[in-house]
C-alpha cells in the first residue's frame, strides 16, 4: 500500500513554501481528506482547512460543511467555511462546474489578498488526470489543456498545489482505511450519469480497461503530452516578452496564439480566462483584417470584458463603455467593428427587441410537440433542444473573424461568407442581429442556425425561436 504521507512530505520538500500560507481545499471527499492528513503527518505547519459551500445540492451540502467543521475541530485543524452563490453568479453560457471553479480562484486570491502568497493544495489524484485528459480530448483541447491538472500552477499570488497526481483513488481510500477513517463524505451526485465527467469516470474508463487490459497507455501519454506543454508554455513566455504591437501579435505561431492569448488576459484582465478556440480564432481574424480596415475593432471575451485590437496592439475594453444608437447606424457610430452586445434571459422575457427593430421571441414547447417540424425548414423560425440552451443567451452584432458551425454540416464557416451568399451589404451586416450560446454561434436570425442544439428523437423540451420582423436595416 502507498504511504501517502510519504508522498506528501517529498512533495513538501522538493517545492520551496517558505513565507506561504497553507491552505487545503476540504470537501471532506476520500482525496481532500487524505491530503489533509497527510500535510499533518507530514510536518505541514500552519495548515488551514477551506471548505467551500457552492449553493447547489441543498441540505447534503450543509450535512458536507458540518461534517468537515466537526472533523477539523476534533484534531485542532484551522476551519474556514466559505460560501460561493454559484448559481446567483454563473455567466452566460457558463457551466456550473465553470462557475464554480471561477469562484474558488476568486477566493483563492482574496485570501492571498493580504501580501502573504498563498499554497492552495488540492486534492487531485491519478485517476482525475485520465479522465480529465478524456473530457478535453473531446472537447478539442491542446496539450497544454489536455494535462491542465498539473503538480503546480501559478495564480497570481496563489500556488495551487496538488501532491497526489501519481497516486489513485484505490489507493488513497486504503490509506484512508489504514488511519482509521471510513466515514469521509460522498457526493451522491457523482454518480448521475447525467453529468459527462460520471459517464467518463463509471462507463467510459471502466470500458476502456475492459479493451485494453490496463490504463497505462493514458498515463504515460499524459506525462509525454505535459512535457510537450511545458516546452510550448516556455516557448510561448519567450513570445509573450517580445511583444511590441500588432505586427508581433499577426507574427505568432498558431501552436502559441492561445498561450500568448492566456498571458495577455492573466496580465490585463485577471487570472482565471481561459481563451477557447473560438476567441482565438476571431483574435487571428481581427489582426490580419486590421491591415485592410485599419481602426480599433472589439472583440467581446465576456459579460463587461472585451479586447481592442489596434496598430498598437491589444488593449482591455468594456463592451458597455462603446458608443450604443440604435438602428442602422449603430455599426458606423460605434466605430469600425465595435460589438454591441447584450444578455437575453429567454424564459423569463421571452421576448426580445434587437437595436434593428427586429424581435426575437422564445417559446418552449413540451417534449414531443412539433417534434416531425425540420429544424432547418424556416430560417424565420427554428427549433433547438433545450437542455443545451444556457439561461442566458448573447445576442449581439456581427464581427469580423465569427464562425459558426451551420446545420448538417461538419466545418465552421465564416459569417462574412454566409452573408455574401445571401447577398447581404455591409451596411446591413453591421446591425444584423446573431445569437449566442456563450461563445458559441447558433443562429443568424433569417439566414442560417448552427447544427448546436440539434433536435433528435432523444431530445426533451424545445424551444422555438421566432424571427418577428424580417432583419435589415
């Protein structure tokens, strides 16, 4: 059996956390506990135990918190119970789990606030590594995404910290049982296949060992990719420093862009933005079109936070400190390629007037009904599945660089194109409404909806959105 203290105290001595507070992330699950344990066991001084109540799971999640409170007071551990409103304070098109992960590095900084720097340990293990490694694969992500849990990262002011990446879940919970502990929490909801990261982790690997005997090939890949990462992130620092204006941002290596792009919003926009694909792709956009256009175009990253793309480079812009007219003239008065952007929250106000005069309504439609209706037989009116649909939706102005994936197609396409297929002018393009799902395209009211939300067989409630008044100018 794996000692994990022993694990824990030469993580301990071969990271330098001399001035640092030491906090641990307590959910009171098998791995934070042990970690816990361990720091103690290991001579970790000054140990804070932080457990973080995110609003969500009701009494289980207060049973969680008492648990851990009574668990520190018995053995004299520092308690800190934090609260996070992750539902009163997910953006849109933000996941639950995104939210929450904002908000616990929001909370990391604050308590790294007071000029101490600030070692979070956090309780990650082998089996987290695999199948995070799944879940970005799917999701498109670069080796540098692929193998996000690292040893260490850096924050800010804050180090998080996880000393039990080379361990499993089998492991630690042996452990556990060896120190005499058996009553550590579980969240009931890990096991809702519902949540992709439960499929991953009880059909997806469980499946996976069944073909191939063993998980190692997808451990050593995750070593073998994290040291392709590293290499980049180095090159991509090196980039970062040379930077002088937009020449040098038009200059990068597409394997750097989203790199370089992470480092400008960790410097200008605060740690935690991880740029996708998308925004990087309309970034790369934005700077080899400035050559043509010239001006200062706005790109919007989210809710009260967008980029200023100039010959001088980049630069940080609030999205509602652009010049906002209504009608045609909004494009042209708000200068060249300035976005106006504003949330939609379609069940409550399920009606909705664009700056062009066109409304846009939302109706939801019990599962079933209408369900033969093509969802691509009216470009005035489409359907979408609503379990994808975020709360709150964007519907804002197009941009040069947008990309949207149009139904029953595999490749993105640019809107600049699908506007010059229907013969749209450029003065028309300008107030055009186009509406998001985060910082996903899904539907260019009277022209073309994106394949996102497709309705199958399978599909529960629908949502009809309606194009009122034919858009133009």
């Amino acid at each position: 059996m794996i000692d994990i203290s022993d694990q824990v105290r030469f993580f301990l001595q071969s990271h330098d956390l001399s001035g640092s507070r030491l906090l641990v992330g307590f959910s009171g699950g098998a791995d934070s506990t042990a970690l816990l344990l361990a720091l103690l066991a290991a001579g970790g001084e000054g140990v804070s135990a932080v457990h973080c109540h995110h609003g969500l799971r009701g009494a289980d999640a207060d049973a969680d918190a008492a648990w851990c409170r009574s668990f520190c007071e018995q053995r004299g551990i520092a308690f800190r119970l934090e609260y996070l409103d992750v539902p009163g304070e997910r953006l849109s098109g933000e996941s639950m789990e995104e939210a929450g992960r904002r908000l616990r590095l929001a909370l990391w900084q604050r308590l790294a606030a007071d000029g101490r720097p600030a070692a979070v340990f956090l309780g990650h293990h082998g089996d987290d590594v695999m199948e995070d490694l799944v879940m970005r694969l799917a999701r498109g992500a670069n080796c540098s995404g692929l193998t996000g849990l690292r040893e260490e990262r850096r924050m800010g002011d804050v180090r998080l910290l996880r000393p039990l990446l080379s361990c499993r879940r089998a492991d630690i919970e042996s452990w556990l049982l060896a120190q005499g502990i058996s009553d550590w929490r579980c969240d009931h909801s890990n096991s809702d296949r519902a949540y992709r990261r439960n499929a991953v982790r009880h059909d997806l690997m469980p499946r996976f060992r069944a073909i191939f005997g063993e998980d190692q090939g997808l451990q050593q890949a995750a070593r073998v990719l994290r040291m392709d990462a590293d290499y980049l992130e180095m090159a991509a620092r090196e980039a970062y420093g040379k930077l002088r204006d937009l020449r040098d941002w038009q200059a990068l290596h597409p394997a750097l862009r989203q790199r370089v792009l992470r480092m400008w919003l960790d410097e200008h926009a605060g740690p935690g933005i991880i740029p996708g694909a998308a925004l990087v792709a309309r970034l790369q956009d934005a700077c080899e079109s400035q050559r043509e256009r010239g001006g200062t175009s706005y790109i919007p990253v989210r809710k009260g936070l967008a980029i200023a793309v100039s010959d001088a480079g980049l630069a940080v812009a609030n999205p509602t400190a652009l010049p906002v007219v209504s009608g045609c003239d909004a494009g042209a008065n708000a200068g060249a390629g300035a976005v106006l952007s504003r949330d939609w929250d379609w069940r409550r106000e399920p009606k909705f007037l664009c700056a062009n005069g066109t409304v846009l309504q939302a109706t939801l439609l019990p599962a079933g009904d209408e369900r033969k209706a093509s969802a691509n037989a009216n470009a005035n009116e489409e359907l979408f599945a609503a379990s994808v649909l975020p709360a709150v939706l964007t519907v804002r102005t197009w941009q040069a660089g947008d990309r949207m994936q149009p139904f029953a197609s595999n490749h993105r396409k640019k809107l600049q194109d699908i506007f010059t297929d229907a013969k749209i002018g450029r003065e028309d393009r300008r107030c055009w409404p186009v509406l998001c799902a985060g910082d996903e395209i899904i539907w260019l009211p009277g022209l073309r909806r994106a394949e996102f939300g497709r309705v199958d067989e399978q599909a529960g409630e629908v949502v009809r959105f309606r194009c009122i008044a034919p858009p133009g100018c």
